[in-house]
C-alpha cells in the first residue's frame, strides 16, 4: 500500500527512541494505574511521558488480545493483521484519560482511510460508567471491556505501565511503539505515520 505523506515526518535516528514529551502529560499511578497485582506481575510503573519506539528485530508479538466489547459484541484483535492498530488503555475514572481523548478521537478519524484501526481497553471500570464515556466524549471506535486488566499481560515486552497508555501495534501484529501518560495529537500522529511508512 503507498500512502502519501499528509504532513513532514520525523527522521527517529536511533533503533529504540525514548523521546521524552513535556511535563502537560500525565498519567493515573498508584492504585489507580493498571493493576499491579494482576497476574502476580509487578513489572508496571508510574507513567513516564515518554515515547519508545521498538527497533523491528526487537519487537514483540501481540497475542490473545480478545473478548467483549462495550456494547457487548466479540473481538479479536487478531482479525486486524496487516493494519496499523492504535490500542489505547484507558478508564472512566482517569482524568488523563478524559484530557486525551479527543485528540485519539481526531487521529482515528483522519487515519482510518490510510489502513489505521483504533481499539480501546477499558480498565478497572465498571461498564455502565465506561459507556457514559464513550457517548460524552464520542468516542466512534471500539473498547474492549477489561476490568481486571488481564489483557495488559498480552504485550509480552512493552506492556503499559499506566493508564492512559497507548501501543500502536505494526501491521505484522507487533508492538512498535509505546507512550505512557496522556498523548497529544500531534505526537500520535507523527507515531502512526511514521508506523504507516513501514514496509509491510
């Protein structure tokens, strides 16, 4: 697929780029974060703000990524092979969540033409609350209804570490890029081009 550039690119000169944004962006920590007593798993932290894009040789799969969406119907992120996917971890109850949310509302919105699909993960939510959020904030794409935050176990090598995060998933089905704390627009559009250049 040739897809024309929109708006200039940024050359990312090294194979891992942890490219720190400033302070505006935050993240829920503590007990509010992803859990961290899922899974037995202590490997999250407070959001950082950053930027790590994934080298390919270094990148992870993404497996087991399904179950039922907000609105009740089944997914599976899998089905979603050989596009860009913009997976975003977020909650009612997290007001970097709320901040960010038009901006990922704008990107989805400008990139689903060029082969880029969105999917929430709604965590440590009650349902009833997390749909009250999507129609306030007319979020068009789908969320995964994950409560017990089980599905961040299935981002072998780069989970979140925070909520919001958001993970743009390759067009192979792995992860190239994570940002943890609230994303600005012009950041995850520059991050979905750049995944969009790639050679499939």
């Amino acid at each position: 697929m040739v897809v024309m550039p929109r708006r200039p690119r940024v050359a990312l000169a090294a194979a891992v780029l942890v490219a720190a944004v400033g302070g505006a962006a935050g993240a829920c920590s503590g007990t509010d974060a992803v859990s961290q007593s899922v899974g037995g798993s202590n490997g999250y932290q407070a959001g950082d703000a950053q930027l790590v894009w994934v080298a390919k040789s270094h990148r992870h799969p993404v497996t087991g990524v399904h179950g039922t969406l907000l609105d009740g119907s089944p997914f599976d992120l899998s089905a979603l092979r050989g596009e860009v996917v913009v997976v975003n971890f977020w909650g009612s109850w997290c007001a970097p969540c709320v901040a960010e949310a038009k901006a990922l509302e704008q990107v989805y919105r400008d990139e689903r033409a060029h082969g880029v699909e969105f999917v929430g993960i709604d965590v440590r939510d009650d349902r009833a609350s997390a749909q009250a959020f999507v129609r306030k904030h007319e979020v068009s794409y789908p969320s995964l209804y994950d409560p017990s935050s089980l599905l961040a176990l299935q981002f072998t090598g780069m989970p979140p570490n925070a909520t919001p995060t958001t993970i743009v998933v390759d067009r192979t089905g792995h992860v190239a890029a994570r940002y943890s704390g609230q994303i600005l627009y012009t950041t995850l559009a520059r991050v979905v081009d750049r995944a969009l250049a790639e050679p499939a």
